[in-house]
C-alpha cells in the first residue's frame, strides 16, 4: 500500500473524534485562552493543560463504552438506573440551549464582520441559525465530517504560523515587569469561565458517543482506531488551546489592549490579531477561517444535543428506533426557538453570554465526570479500549479537583 493510499485510508478513519474537536474549539479557544494569554501572558499555560489532563478520561469514556458495547453512554446510564439518565436528559437539555446560544452569538458576530453595513445582531444570528437549520433539516450534516477535516486542517496551520511569526517577533520589553498573579480569589470567577469548556463540556462526551455508534454502523472500526481518532482529536484541541494562551501572551499582553465585550468587537480584534501577525494579505482569508471554525462548532452542537436530548428521552419512553429518529426533528427546533431567544436577550454581549455557557458548563462537569466514571468503571470493556491504570488514576483525581473546585466556586459565588 502506497503512502497515499495509506494516508487516505487513515482519514476515512477519522471522525467522532475530529467532530469533537471541531465542536470543541470555539468559546473556549479563541475567547478563553486569548483573553487567558492576554490578562497573564503564560502563568495560565499549566493550569490548562491540567484541566485537559484531567477531564481526558471522561472525555474517553465515550469511546471506551460504546466501542466496547455498541451502546453509547445514555444506553449506559439507563442500565445503570433509570435516575441516572433522568439527571443527564435535565443537565443536556439545559446545556443544549445555553451552549448552542453562545455559538450561535459568537457565530453571528463574526458574519457581521463580512456585511459592509450596520446589521443588527439578532438578524445575523437569525441568517446563521436559518443555514444551520437548512442543512440539518435537509440531511446534509453526514458531509460535515470531511469539511471539519478541512477546517481543521487549516486552522491548525494558521495557528501554528501566526504563532511562529508572534514568538520571533516578540519583544520582551513589553511584558509587565510585575504582573498580576490569576491565583487570586478575585480572579476566581474568571479561571471558572476559562476552565468552564476546556477543552469543552463533558457532556460533549455522550454526543461523540452517538457519532461513533453510527460511525460502527457504516463502517468496521476497531477499538485501536477509534480510540486513535479520539486521542488525536484531543490532542488538537489541548495544542490549539496552547497556541491560543501564547498568541494572547505575545500579542496582546502588556499592549493595554482590552477586549471588547461585544461581538462584532471582538471578532474584529480576533482577526486583527492573526492579519496584522502574518501580514493584512491574510485579512480576509483568517475572518473566513474563524467563522467556518464557529459555524462548525455552531452546527455540531445544534446537532448533537438534539440527538442526545431525543435519544435520552426515547429511552426513557421506550420508543423504538424510528420514533426516535422522528423525535429529532421537534427537539432541534425547540433547541432552535430556546437558543435563540436567549441570543436576543443577551444581544451583542457575546463575553458575558460566554461567560454564562462556560460558568454553567463548570457546574455541571462534575455530574457528567461522575457518571462516566461509574459507567466505566463497572462496565467489562474490551481489553484495547479499557483505561489503563494510568487512566484509571488520572480519573479518581480529576474527580477530586472537579468537585474540589465546584465547592470553592459555590462558596465563593454564594456563601464568602
């Protein structure tokens, strides 16, 4: 077999895990780690890789399970007790709306840039949600996983060469002689909001466990590869978390620059960051990178939780396969009405809408953690898709750090 055929047969392998990705890198991203490198330059750099770390084995139960299984964890969760799926359906159907709401706006900020006019940001997020719903509606989200292979592709490379280009340029005489520290109980609520989607919220978890489940049934996948799509997806997403942190740090820190708060604000500096790194011939073609990574982000989402949200009440019902498939549609268009009401409430303030997807995500990981740590954990996995015991301790103190945190959060927030 030829190299080429070789690296052609690899990438029809890639799915669940690159979706993952794609859904993965939005708020947390491009918001998070750039105002994270952009407030403390690199003293957050470990702090996120651990929350990567950390939140790795929950993240892998997904595949583990349903490679192992052919069931995907909502399947899990039922067998385990029928409470168990009841607190997962409320904790994803309140997700599904908050986390679809802030893409939608960050979406909708990013197509205004390319409008020459003065749009008013609910009818962008009306022409986003309107393209989304199309090609969902329509079918045509099976083709999605070749174009966020695409996106991905390219963004990893914009990534890395506006990167290289900031860290030769990098004056060091502009860094603050003495910055502030983020370990503070003042800064407290901001680490929540930055940790809140790395790399995304757990329950991303139960929607790449559909994706794979469907994956097996189109096509044969083994454990090894499956759990290769997922640790390289991963590994994307911790990178470009990384890369994020370092072009806030060399571009933005210490320049008394400050973020705006509104969408189309933002967008403007988030593509101004890249264009005037590489060069302004770059201007547009990096606007169109950040709104394709969005709107990819955007329609993963939309349609994932909606099939999560229908899934877990299909089974709570005990409808049959085709019933279910029919629930899809209303739940998408429910998820459609709810989000984007919340858009309109929010309106251009896409840093606190972000900042309220993300403090909601940190509160309910630790439920999502447990109840993927106690599927696996009592569930006889195939022996190449078992945590190893590495994993396996990783998991019990993810565990202690997220419930840990969640209770200094809830003092903090309500009781100090």
């Amino acid at each position: 077999m030829t190299a080429l055929a070789r690296g052609t047969a690899l990438l029809k392998l890639l799915g669940p895990g690159v979706l993952m990705a794609t859904a993965a890198v939005g708020g947390s991203h491009l918001v998070a780690s750039t105002q994270a490198g952009a407030k403390f330059g690199w003293q957050l750099a470990l702090l996120i890789l651990a929350v990567n770390l950390l939140k790795y084995p929950f993240f892998r139960a997904g595949v583990s399970y349903t490679i192992s299984t052919k069931c995907t964890l909502q399947q899990g969760y039922l067998a385990m007790g029928k409470r168990y799926l009841v607190l997962a359906l409320c904790l994803n159907s309140i997700a599904s709306v908050v986390n679809a709401a802030a893409l939608l706006l960050f979406a909708a900020s990013l197509l205004a840039y390319f409008i020459p006019f003065d749009l008013a940001i609910s009818l962008s997020a009306a022409v986003v949600l309107g393209l989304i719903l199309l090609i969902l509606l329509k079918g045509h989200f099976d083709g999605l996983d070749n174009i966020a292979k695409a996106i991905m592709g390219v963004l990893i490379v914009a990534t890395i060469a506006v990167f290289v280009v900031a860290l030769v340029n990098y004056d060091p005489t502009t860094a603050p002689v003495d910055p502030p520290s983020p370990y503070t109980l003042a800064t407290l609520g901001f680490l929540v909001v930055t940790m809140g989607w790395m790399p995304a919220p757990i329950e991303i978890s139960a929607i790449t466990s559909l994706w794979l489940k469907r994956q097996c049934a189109q096509q044969a996948v083994t454990p090894k590869t499956a759990l290769f799509d997922f640790n390289l997806g991963y590994g994307v997403t911790a990178l470009l978390a990384v890369l994020f942190l370092g072009l806030g740090a060399l571009i933005l820190y210490g320049s008394n620059v400050t973020l705006s708060a509104s969408g189309i604000g933002f967008s403007h500096q988030l593509i101004s960051m890249y264009s005037s790194t590489i060069g302004q011939w770059t201007h547009w073609l990096i606007a169109l990178v950040a709104f394709l990574c969005i709107f990819g982000s955007a329609l993963t989402v939309y349609d994932g939780y909606a099939r999560v949200v229908a899934e877990g009440i299909s089974l709570l019902l005990k409808m049959d396969k085709p019933a279910r498939n029919t629930l899809v549609t209303p739940v998408l268009l429910v998820m459609s009405v709810v989000s984007f009401s919340i858009v309109l409430f929010f309106k251009s303030a896409l840093l606190a809408m972000l900042g309220f997807a993300m403090t909601l995500a940190f509160i309910t990981t630790p439920m999502f953690a447990w109840l993927n740590h106690k599927l696996v954990k009592q569930t006889p996995l195939h022996k190449d898709a078992a945590p190893s015991l590495a994993v396996k301790v990783l998991s019990y103190i993810g565990l202690v750090y997220l419930f840990g945190f969640l209770l200094v959060f809830i003092w903090w927030k309500w009781l100090n």
